[in-house]
C-alpha cells in the first residue's frame, strides 16, 4: 500500500548517537535540549516567542487561556478539522461557535466568521485544514473590527506561507503539532508561538503547573494554576534532528501538491482544490474534490493506495452536536472531499499513477 500518511524519522546514524547522550546523561526532562529546539525552530520557520509543549493540543490549551478564553466565552470555530481544535475549547468551559466553510477550501469563510461574532465572542480559532492556508488577511481584519483574539491552528500546516509571510505570524498566538503522522515528528510534542512576548511569562508557568522554572520550589508561588504541558529534552533531541531534513520533506509534499493541481486542473469529475494566488500550501494532505468520491476512493483503495476524508466534522460528535448550526459550505465540501497520499514517500511513478487512476475512476 501507498500511505496517505507516514511517518518520518531522522537518520538512524544522527538520532540515535545524540539519543543515547540524553537519556543517559542525567537529564531527560525540560532542558537546554528543549531550549536549543525552541531556538532552532523558530529562527528555521521565522516564527517568534516560541514554546515547546508536549503535544500540539497542550499547545492549544495554553494559547487559549493567554488570549484570554475563559468559562462562559464563545470561540468561533471550524467543524473541519481534527477533534482537539474544539474539545480543548469545552475543556476551558467556552462554547465553540462553528462557522461555514469555503466549499472549495474546507478553510473558515470569513463572511460567515463574521455572521457568528456575539457580545460573548473571545476568540476566533482558524485550521489551515490539510496545510492550504486560510483567508489570514479578511480574518485578521474581522478580529482587529471586533477586539478579539486570533489563534492560527497550523497543526496541518507546517512550512505554508501567505504572501510570503509564514503562517503562525498572523495570529495572536499560534500552535504547531508534531504528533507521529504529522510533516515532522517529535514522537509527540507541540510548539506555541506568541505574537506578544508579554504573553510568555504567564504561557511558561501555564506549561509547568503554574511554576516559574528557575526559582526554587519553597520560594515559589503559584498564582495561577497551570498543567503538565512542557516538553521533555528526549522529544525534544528527536525534534532538533529533523530539522536539518524538514526543509526537504516539505519540499517533495509541495512538489507533488503542485503536480497533482495541474494534472487534475483539466480532469472532468475531480478537482483541486482552491489555492488562492497568494497562499503557498505545504499540502501535508492533498485535498481533491469528486463528484463521486467514494467510487475514486474504491478504486484507489483496490490499486493499494490508500485513500479517505480521514478527518469527521466535528459537529457530528454528540458532545459538540450541539453546537452545530447550518453549514451549507461544510456539507458540499465533505461531499466531495478525498484526501489522496501526497507526501515525501510518494515518488514521480507514483503519483502519476494515482492520477491515472482518479482520472479513469472519476469519469
């Protein structure tokens, strides 16, 4: 089978030398292994005021509290995306508020983000669903219109750029995953980034319990209380070695993207889809679009290449059911939806070969 997702790892020649180092060299919890990660990542992907967290969702969790979403607080939100985007929204006591989607992008519609703003609304959480980056410059002007926070998920969307300007800097705070399947891994692990570096004090302690790091335990004192959010140096050694390769990982997904978006530009029955002209996707999944999805998924699920929608609406969960509204968009766009594999694994023969297929089967 071709995957629709892999998992990467750093040379075994690299990693496990500098492994061995860590995990017998008295340290393995939050340390300059962690520090060094968080330098080297924010200067490789121009991000500023990082924090590396132990999952992509812990990430998410504290970006929201230092934004300022308390109990009682509406978040408006995307159906399209994985689970935590809005579980960790109930786990704060706030509601999530589920605006449309473009039907074309699976990405929040900034008219309808607009629609759903309330007294009670906090914060907007935008998805760049499968790494295809979300209208930043509407979004932005709606959150700074009505005084309320931006929060970019760019779990997907590792090395996506909108005008040149990389995604997780438009944002007032904004999370990256590195969960196994995800561009990079490491094992698991999330990074925050922070447009405002006053907001890292309060993100640090949040990371740790509530705790200053530094300060002597029996001189401490929690005023806030925090989680168990940081990132240990063991993870942390895996993430700091794939940086080195990252650049080309995301290079070979964005080149198969592009390859798949002329091929399937002319294919009657499937299309790509949309990439505005000033958005640069790095397609951690392919998005295509079918009039009959399920008969080009059979046919390539029978060729051994493995195909799906991967990813639920959310709403459809009972306990976010109720937060559902109408979403024409949503509706249109999961209809169609089929995510084909696109990645640093799928090489020249085999992408040619899935187009031949999708072309044959969406006919």
């Amino acid at each position: 089978m071709i995957p629709l997702v892999k998992v990467r790892m750093p040379p075994r020649e690299q990693l496990m030398p500098a492994l061995e180092r860590v995990l017998y060299g008295g340290m393995i919890a939050e340390g300059e292994e962690v520090y060094a990660f968080e330098r080297e990542f924010a200067e490789q992907f121009g991000l500023p005021n990082v924090l590396a967290m132990s999952s992509g969702t812990g990430a998410l969790h504290v970006a929201f509290l230092v934004c300022g979403v308390s109990p009682g607080d509406e978040v408006i939100t995307t159906a399209m995306t994985a689970e935590p985007t809005n579980t960790t929204i109930l786990q704060i006591g706030a509601r999530p508020v589920f605006a449309d989607v473009e039907p074309d992008t699976g990405n929040l519609a900034p008219a309808a983000v607009e629609r759903a703003i309330t007294p009670a609304t906090k914060a907007i959480c935008v998805v760049h669903y499968a790494g295809y980056p979300a209208d930043m410059t509407a979004l932005r002007a709606i959150a700074d219109r009505h005084g309320i926070a931006l929060i970019e998920d760019c779990a997907h969307a590792l090395g996506a750029r909108i005008a040149g300007v990389p995604v997780g800097t438009i944002g007032d705070a904004a999370i990256f995953s590195f969960q196994a399947i995800k561009h990079m891994t490491s094992v698991d692990g999330g990074m925050l980034a922070l447009r405002d570096p006053a907001r890292l004090d309060l993100a640090r302690r949040l990371r740790w319990f509530g705790l200053r790091k530094g300060v002597p335990r029996t001189e401490v004192d929690i005023t806030t209380p925090g989680f168990k959010y940081n990132m240990n140096n063991v993870t942390a050694v895996v993430g700091r070695h794939q940086l080195p390769t990252i650049g080309e990982a995301i290079a070979r997904h964005i080149e198969n993207g592009r390859f798949y978006d002329r091929a399937f530009a002319q294919t009657p029955g499937a299309m790509p889809a949309h990439v505005a002209a000033d958005s640069e996707p790095s397609y951690w999944l392919y998005t295509l679009l079918c009039d009959d999805a399920a008969a080009v998924e059979a046919a390539l699920v029978e060729a051994g290449i493995t195909a799906s929608k991967l990813h639920r609406p959310n709403h459809l969960h009972s306990v976010l059911a109720p937060y559902a509204g109408s979403m024409p968009g949503l509706d249109h766009f999961y209809g169609r939806l089929l995510h084909v594999p696109c990645g640093w694994w799928v090489s020249d023969a085999d992408r040619q070969r899935i187009v031949d297929i999708v072309t044959e089967a969406a006919r």
